[in-house]
C-alpha cells in the first residue's frame, strides 16, 4: 500500500475543538435538550471520510474530554463515542456510498445509539429515567447532518485534509 505525505491534521484537530465548545457552550434551561451531539457528529464524519486517521481511540479520547467538561461518569461518552466510531469504521464504505440523506437516518441511528448506551450507564448509577425529549439531540442531529457534512467535506477539500 501507498501511502502520501498526510495533510490537515490541524483541521481535525480545530473541528473536535469546535464541536467540544458547542457541546458546552451555555444555552437556557429550556433549551438543553435541543443541543445536538456536536461531538458524535464531527466523529463520524471524520471516521467516514478519513477512516486511516481517526477511529476508535479518538472517539475514547473525544469521550473522556466530554465526560470531563460535562461533569459526567467518567467513561460514560468514552465508552459511548468508542462503539459509535467502531460501527462507523466498520461501515464506513458502504456509509459513503448513501446520499446524504439516507446518511442522515444512518446518523440518527448511531446517535441514538450513543444517547442510550449513556442512559444505560446513567441508570446503573442511579440517576433517574429521562423525559421523552432527552432523544431530541439524536433527531436534531440527524436533521441538521446534511448541514454538518457539507461542511465539513467543504473543509476537507478546501484544506486538502488527507
């Protein structure tokens, strides 16, 4: 196998940092369960388009900077953001192949995916059963995916991110 010189490294690196100040960014009460899953969304483009530089140990790495600015279980979106990267790595030739709005529901699976195995572990510690709109990331995530793509494939090319 051949392989070239790779690019862009910075411009991963500046979108995980962009999703992770979205993902904290203060927002009212009222408004917290309509923040999508910046991070898991900015993850599986990246283990979609450049499945060779980012995989499962960055979805564990972007897990624990979410668990530590988010005040929870340590490990809780580590393990999470781990198997969602796992299924997009494992799928990612054929998640390339759907338009994108066939992704988008691919999405909103493994977004809910993510969002339940938090809750299981949430529940294992005790914490209360969530109200019906703690789904509401996963579904605005996959509404606002074609957005989030074409951003990010535009960054991608416009950058020559290799």
């Amino acid at each position: 196998m051949i392989t070239g010189k790779r690019h862009g490294g910075s411009v991963i690196l500046l979108t995980f940092i962009a999703a992770l100040l979205l993902t904290v960014m203060p927002l009212p009460d009222w408004a917290r369960y309509l923040r999508p899953d910046w991070v898991g969304l900015v993850l599986i483009y990246w283990c979609m388009a450049l499945p060779d530089r980012v995989g499962v140990t960055t979805g564990w790495f972007m897990g624990l900077l979410v668990d530590l600015l988010t005040g929870t279980v340590l490990g809780q979106h580590a393990l999470s953001l781990t198997v969602v990267a796992y299924l997009t790595l494992k799928f990612h030739q054929r998640l390339r192949l759907f338009p994108v709005m066939q992704q988008a529901l691919t999405i909103l699976v493994l977004l809910i995916l993510h969002q339940l195995l938090a809750l299981w572990i949430s529940r294992i510690i005790g914490r209360p059963s969530a109200p019906w709109y703690f789904w509401m990331p996963s579904l605005l995530g996959m509404l606002i995916w074609p957005l989030v793509y074409s951003t990010l494939r535009g960054m991608r090319r416009g950058f020559r991110v290799s």
